[in-house]
C-alpha cells in the first residue's frame, strides 16, 4: 500500500471500523506514527505497519480488527 495519500491527523480505523488511533506522520519504511495524546495511546507513540492498511480515503481504513491491531503495534 502506498502512503502517499496520508496526512497528518486523519482518523485510522480498524477492519471493525473503530478507531485505532490518529496520525502523526509516515516514518520512513512507510510505518506510520500514531499520536500519544490519542485516548487509546496511553501516553505513548504506537506505530503501524504498512501493509496493515487497507485503504486511505478521508480515513486510513486498517485489515485488521482493532483489538488485533493493538496487540501487534509497536511503541516507542
């Protein structure tokens, strides 16, 4: 998936359509950073991998459920 299309601050949602977190920026290798002010972040930075993502449309559209999602994220 290419991440072009991803801006900062657009709503990430799971394949479950609940939300996951909120963009910071698109790190290089194309992972994307999570804000650490989001609810579900817990004060931390969470990062997502690329080829998590189903779709960008106004929203980054995850393959994954967003309980799954969680479990597999990386902090920093």
């Amino acid at each position: 998936m290419h991440t072009a299309n991803i801006k900062e601050h657009m709503e990430v949602k799971g394949a479950d359509g609940t939300h996951v977190g909120t963009v910071d920026r698109v790190e290089a290798g194309d992972r994307i950073k999570l804000t650490k002010t989001d609810p579900l972040a817990q004060g931390q930075h969470h990062f997502i991998e690329h080829d998590w993502i189903d779709h960008v449309d106004a929203h980054v559209h995850l393959n994954k459920k967003t309980s799954d999602v969680m479990k597999m994220w990386k902090t920093h």
